[in-house]
C-alpha cells in the first residue's frame, strides 16, 4: 500500500474543506471497498478523510418516512425490525451484502458512493424513490438517488461534497416491493443479474396501480426498466403480464459479457427473475408475509 495522510476531522464543515483542498483525497466510511483497491488495486489516495467522527451520519430513523445516514452499516439496516415493517425491499438487498463481518463494517453511504452497478442497496431504494442529500462548501444540496450514479465507480458529486443521508418515503397501504439477485455461490459474491420491484395496488387490492422495476448489473449504472413497468401496471400479475415483465426487463436491459457471464445469458436471467420477484412484491402488497 502506498503512503497516504489521515484526517479525522469532527465536523461536517471540516471535513467537506479537507476534500475541497485536496481534490485526490477520499472520504472513508467503512472502507470495505475502498481499503481493498488501496492494497491490492494500488490505487493512489495520499488523504484519507474519516467521517468516523461525524455522529450526525449515523441515523437510522423511521418516522413517517425512512432516514438513513450515510454512515449506517448495511447491518444496521438490514436488522432493523423498523426497516423490515415498513422498506422490507431495502432489508432484501442490505442483507445479501458481502458476509456478516463486510454487513457490520460497510455502510450504506459507502455502497452508493462506491457506485458499483452489481450494488445490492440502490436498486430497492430507487424503486422506492430514494432521495440523496449531499453537502459541500457551497451548501447542501438534495437529488434523485438514481441520479447520484454516472457510470462504475464514478458519482456526480463534486470534489468537497459527501453523501449525508438518504431519506425515502414510507410506501402507501396496498404496497410491497423485494429485491433478488443471482449468484454463483449463495453469499460473499457480486450479482450476475439482480432486480428490485415495487409495486401500489388499487383500490380492489388486485389490480396493480403502479409499478416500478429496477435492474442492477445490466448496464453502467442501476437502471429503471420501464416496459417491464408499463407491463404491470393495470394487470392482476397474470401468467400473460409476468411474461411481458420479463420481455420488457430483458429489452430494457445493457449488459455486456465478461468473465462472470454473457450478455444473452444476463437477458434470460431478467426474465426469470423479473417475474420471480414481480410474485414476491404483489404477495407483500396483498399482505402476504
């Protein structure tokens, strides 16, 4: 590992000036990810700028709607019984991350700002219409989650800025959502494909209302999939409708083929668990357990 300084400044304020100042540090949180690229990638960061200090990135709130520090573990989240009564999709992907020590450790900012597209977090709160809240030298600043992400790796804050928070809105009556992926080994692996639904029913309890569909690992960033959403919404989740789903979610998709699979292999897997997960989200949203 090459030498670097380290900061841990107490503030929010101090810590968005040590980053304005110098544009290669890299605010550290977990460091599950980006210990890692430092030892083994060599990657050159010469600060590290800890917000272990900054006790105000730390909350887990769920009143009326949820709050999410930055600094929150995935295992926080994913043990939260609050979380699971009201955002149970969000506990889905929280709890698949890495293994219980990585859960522990990694935080919820940090698997958004390491801007991965196989992160496991993301695609459930976008369904959910996730808002990022970010400060800087200028100020705060709030946007939609989904527009935090440019490509792998890369975000669009500023040099200065950090996540604080995400606030995500309590779903209305009628309403269920989940999150699955795919992997070759049952945990500490990177999705092949995954996918998060959220689904509003109507008010007969059948029909679906409104739908949202969010894919992970098939293209540069977490994507919505809109035919998959457009082939939900008005259906009671009929054999015909999960099939257009599916259909949708695959021509919605971008993947490209690597080491971990094809791209056409990626695609069959959109529709099986396109539809697999369109099932768990309608079940939840009839008040299935």
């Amino acid at each position: 590992m090459r030498r670097f300084d380290y900061a841990a400044p107490t503030t929010i304020k101090e810590a968005c000036q040590l980053l304005a100042d110098n544009p290669q540090a890299r605010p550290l949180a977990g460091g599950t990810d980006l210990l890692i690229q430092m030892k083994e990638r060599g990657r050159p960061v010469p600060l590290l700028v800890s917000l272990s200090r900054l006790d105000e990135l730390k909350r887990l709130d769920a009143n009326g709607k949820l709050e999410i520090g930055a600094m929150t573990t995935c295992g926080e989240v994913a043990w939260s019984s609050k979380v699971k009564a009201g955002w149970i999709s969000i506990v889905d992907g929280a709890d698949l991350v890495g293994s219980v020590q990585i859960r522990n450790k990694g935080t919820v900012g940090g698997n958004m700002c390491n801007a991965a597209p196989s992160a496991d977090v993301a695609p459930s709160l976008i369904t959910l219409g996730a808002t990022a809240h970010a400060a800087g030298p200028r100020g705060e600043r709030s946007l939609p989650l989904e527009a935090l992400f440019r490509g792998p790796g890369q975000i669009v804050l500023a040099a200065g800025e950090i996540l604080t928070r995400i606030s995500v809105p309590k779903p209305g009556a009628g309403s269920g959502g989940a999150y699955l992926r795919h992997v070759p080994r049952r945990e500490m692996d990177i999705a092949v494909v995954g996918v998060a639904v959220q689904l509003q029913l109507d008010s007969d309890g059948r029909t679906i209302k409104d739908a949202r569909v969010c894919l992970a690992s098939v293209a540069p960033t977490p994507i919505r999939a809109p035919a998959a959403e457009k082939a939900l919404v008005g259906s009671r989740l009929d054999d015909a409708a999960l099939k257009r789903a599916g259909e949708g979610a695959a021509d919605d998709a971008r993947p490209i083929s690597d080491v971990r699979a094809t791209a056409d292999y990626r695609r069959e897997l959109l529709r099986v668990y396109t539809r697999r997960v369109a099932k768990i989200a309608y079940d939840r949203a009839r008040g299935a357990s």
